[in-house]
C-alpha cells in the first residue's frame, strides 16, 4: 500500500476527526451503548445502513472523478446528511485534510480540483498521490472503523484492546463495505440510520460534552 496513503489515513494526521463521534457520545450516555456488543452492533449497523452507503461510495466515486463531477458528489453528500452537526463536521475535517495534505505534498496536489466534504477530498487527494482505487477506499473506511473504535475507549468503560477486538469482528462489514463502493454509481449513495441521526441531532444539547458531534 502506498506509504503517503497511510500517512493520509493515519488518526495522528492533522484532520481533527477525532473530535467528532456520530452519535456515539449521545447513545452511550443514554445507555444505548454499554458493552462492547453493542458498539460491535453499532460500528457494523454504520458500515451498512449508515456511514458505509454514504461516504464510502463517495470516496471511491471521487478518486476517478474530474472537478465537475467532485462538484455533485459534494452536493449529493450535503443533501444526503440530513443533520446539521455531522454535515458540518464532514466539511471541517475535510477543509482540514486538504490543508494539511497540500502543507505536505504541494507538488503532487496544485492541480486536485477543489473539494468540500471528507469523502471527496480523501479520495480525490489519495488519487493524487498515486494509491490505487482499491487501496485508497480501504484505508478509508479502516480510517473510520479504528477511529470510532478509540472514541468508544474515551465515553466507555472500554479499554484499547477490547476496542480493538470489536473493530476486528466487523471486518466481514468492513470489507462488504468496500467492495460495495468500488462497485457503487453517484445514484447508489444512500444510507438510513434515523435513530443515528436524532442522536446526532441531540448531541450538542447533552449536559457535559467530550466530542462536538
């Protein structure tokens, strides 16, 4: 796998997605969330219904994509999240990928045409620097698995290795979840998680806060 992909994908690289936990913080201060049976149920029900048939597919879509169609891929994801909080957040942490991957790369990136949400930026700069479809989606949605795996260790009495454990029983979703994108057209992005996104919706409402959506 290209060494530059895995920098890009790396929790440490300076996005800021580590602020943001989809809902999570709400339903584990609900009780929704307690064990590590149900972040297993909630990381694979994201990889389905959620998460997984929206930005996957988009990063997938965006690496071959030319600045026109990265343009109604951006719009399609704006529509699609219907929640103001992860809408935002999927801009943010997009701007900061973008930012961060020129500060490094300027010579490969001058000429990616320009990008708004996290999906489309990802795939569009991994292209760029020279990852393949394949690899690039991969890394994605391992970025995405590992990294809601390490907030639960933060709002759960869960520790590192037994988060670890329940991202590795989602590999089967995990894996569904990329050949899925790959083989994905714009008209297939989707994603139905209303539950999801009420606790998104609720979040900035909750009494103490470690994540801001």
């Amino acid at each position: 796998m290209n060494l530059r992909l895995l920098q890009l994908a790396d929790s440490a690289f300076p996005t800021g997605a580590y602020a943001f936990s989809d809902g999570l913080e709400t339903l584990t201060v609900r009780g929704q969330v307690r064990t590590a049976d149900d972040l297993h149920a909630f990381l694979c029900g994201q990889l389905k219904h959620g998460w997984g048939p929206q930005d996957a597919p988009a990063c997938a879509l965006a690496w071959k994509a030319d600045a026109e169609v990265l343009a109604e891929l951006d719009a399609l994801l704006g529509d699609l999240k219907l929640v103001q909080g992860p809408r935002e957040a999927s801009v943010r942490v997009g701007a900061s990928l973008r930012r961060a991957a020129l500060h490094l790369w300027p010579e490969e990136l001058t000429t990616v045409p320009v990008t708004r949400h996290h999906a489309t930026t990802f795939g569009a700069v991994a292209a760029a620097l020279g990852a393949t479809q394949a690899d690039t989606v991969t890394a994605y949605v391992s970025a995405w698995l590992l990294g809601r795996a390490t907030s639960a260790t933060r709002l759960m009495k869960l520790g590192g290795l037994e988060a670890q454990r329940c991202a590795r029983l989602c590999g089967d979703a995990a894996q569904t979840c990329v050949e899925n994108a790959l083989a994905a057209s714009p008209d297939d992005l989707a994603g139905f998680s209303p539950l999801l996104d009420i606790a998104a919706s609720e979040q900035a409402g909750l009494d103490s806060r470690l994540f801001q959506t």
